[in-house]
C-alpha cells in the first residue's frame, strides 16, 4: 500500500514538519484591511502565502516531503501530477535539495506557472485536462523514473506541511473564531484541520470553492466522495476532487464549506488587488467572495483568510476583456 493512502499525520508530525522545513520557506506576514474589514463587519486576518517561497503554500507540504525523504529515496527524484502550485513547489523543493522533479501537467495549464516549473529545473509531461488522463500519464511517467511520488494533497507528508500555515497564523494573531481557505483536494484544509483540531479546537473552520468545480461542497452535504473529472472554472488551482485523506479531515473537522459563482470570484480577487495592493490567484479569492456572500456566519468574527497563492498570469487577468 503507498504511503499516500495508509497513513494519516499527527499533530507532531505538523510540529516536525515546521521544524524541517523552516531553513526553505517564509514565515509569510499576516495582513489586515479597514476597508473589508468595513465591508464584512468581521475582523479579517490575511495569511499572505501568495509571498511564500514558489509563490504559494504549497512549497511547505513539498518541502516536507523532500526533505524528509531518506538519501536512498530521493536518488531517483520526486515526481507528481497538478495544475500548477503544487508543481513548481516540488521542483523549488527538489532543486533545493539537488534531486530530479518530474512533473505532468494539463496542457492548459497557465503559462507562467508552467514557466515557474521550468525555471526550479521541473521536468514537464503534459496531459489533457481531467484528472483520468492527467493519473494515466502520471502512471507512465512514473514506471519510467522510478521516482518518489509526492501527491499534491493526499500524502500525510504534504498535509503535515500545509497544516504549518496554520500554526503560524494562530501566533501571529491574538485568537481567531474562525479560519477559512479555498479547497480543490483539500491539503491546505486538511492541513488546517490537523493543526487548529490540536491547537485551538474552538476555532471554525471553513472550506471556499468555485460554484463550477463545488464537488467538495457537494460532497460534504452527501457525506461521501463525488469526484468531478473535468470541471471549468477560473480558479484553476481548485479543480481537483477530494481523496480519502484529506476527506477525513473534511468530514470530521469542516464546519461547512461555501461556494461563490466566477463573476464573484473575480469582483474579489479584483478589489483585494485594488485595496490590499496585494498579487493572487483566482484559487485565493474564492474566501473572501463567499465571505461576502455570506455576511451573517462572518460577521463580528474575528476570521482568518488564507491567500493561497500569487502565481498570475499577468497577461490574462480575468477582468480584462
């Protein structure tokens, strides 16, 4: 059985995890906004990850696994399969550590993130956009290299890492009723859950996606996995269905997850650029829109907001027509 699917991480495994990975990763700063904050009644905390290292909290779960990975492991290099983040995240991880990172990504992947792979020294096989065609080329890819495959959401080891995120958040702020981050396979989330079930079980947590790719929202009301193969939306990073581990997380820790149509994505992901002066992803933006969409669960709460990432294509910023 692979390590991905036998195995779930423990708190300490999320303490271990920050001490491993802190000589490569930023201890990103937590940023605040009287203008949103105006706007939603709430008190919200962002926890700038679009300024991480790799442009993403990603590279903390793909530092993990690197790093931790034994001398005789890492000598055929990692590989994995995703859409972006998670791939230039294991390549800055793995050409850190002066390994092979292989990597399939779906041929419509945005450019520069693509660029951003090959940049860290990622070796790219492209895939047609589902998640069916992108694990049948990963498969291929794979008994090729023989390399170490680090999921980019499912392996305890890239849980453990994200679930730093949130230990820092909680330092960083003076007590949070409720923390609140976009979900695709759930890593980040899972991460989120693992840490705060642990450190601060009072604090809620929320989980934001696209209402075009909502197969977490949907599955969370049905109490079981519904995957979608292909779904089409401008948050990229959150096309992904959930797997058994993150779904653990999900469904024991979530207290529920929201959901906010493209236009709304945009109109956020536009005004936190216009306001905070800040670069992120559409994938980031998802929060704050069902923050707005929902003002009554927010409001008068202290809420941490997590940015995800900052990796744009500034050549097709979705507002400009």
């Amino acid at each position: 059985m692979n390590i991905q699917t036998n195995i779930l991480p423990t708190y300490e495994d999320m303490l271990a995890a920050h001490e491993r990975i802190k000589p490569y990763i930023h201890r990103t700063p937590v940023l605040t906004s009287s203008y949103f904050n105006d706007l939603t009644g709430a008190e919200l905390f962002f926890k700038c990850e679009n300024f991480q290292k790799a442009g993403a909290f990603k590279v903390r779960g793909a530092c993990n696994a690197v790093f931790g990975l034994t001398e005789e492991m890492a000598k055929k290099g990692v590989a994995t399969h995703s859409s972006g983040n998670h791939a230039l995240s294991l390549s800055y991880a793995a050409g850190r550590r002066g390994i092979p990172c292989h990597v399939v990504m779906p041929r419509t992947a945005p450019k520069a993130k693509k660029d951003a792979v090959r940049g860290y020294g990622g070796i790219i096989t492209e895939c047609e956009p589902s998640t069916s065609s992108r694990e049948a080329t990963f498969a291929e890819v794979q008994k090729e290299t023989g390399a170490e495959f680090v999921h980019p959401y499912n392996d305890p080891r890239v849980i453990a890492g994200q679930g730093t995120c949130s230990k820092e958040l909680m330092e960083q702020t003076d007590g949070l009723d409720a923390v609140i981050a976009p979900i695709g396979g759930g890593g980040m989330v899972s991460g989120t859950c693992l840490t705060l079930s642990t450190l601060a079980p009072e604090v809620k947590i929320y989980a934001a996606e696209p209402e075009q790719a909502d197969d977490a929202y949907r599955s969370f009301k049905a109490g079981h996995i519904i995957a979608d193969d292909a779904p089409v939306t401008i948050a990229d990073g959150l096309k992904v269905p959930l797997k058994e581990n993150t779904w653990h997380f999900v469904s024991t820790y979530v207290t529920d997850i929201f959901t906010a149509s493209e236009q709304e994505i945009i109109d956020a992901m536009k005004l936190t650029w216009q306001r905070m002066k800040i670069v992120m992803e559409a994938s980031c933006s998802v929060p704050l829109a069902t923050i707005f969409k929902n003002p009554d669960v927010f409001r008068g709460k202290r809420v941490g907001v997590v940015i995800t990432g900052g990796n744009v294509d500034l050549d097709t910023l979705p507002w400009i027509k």
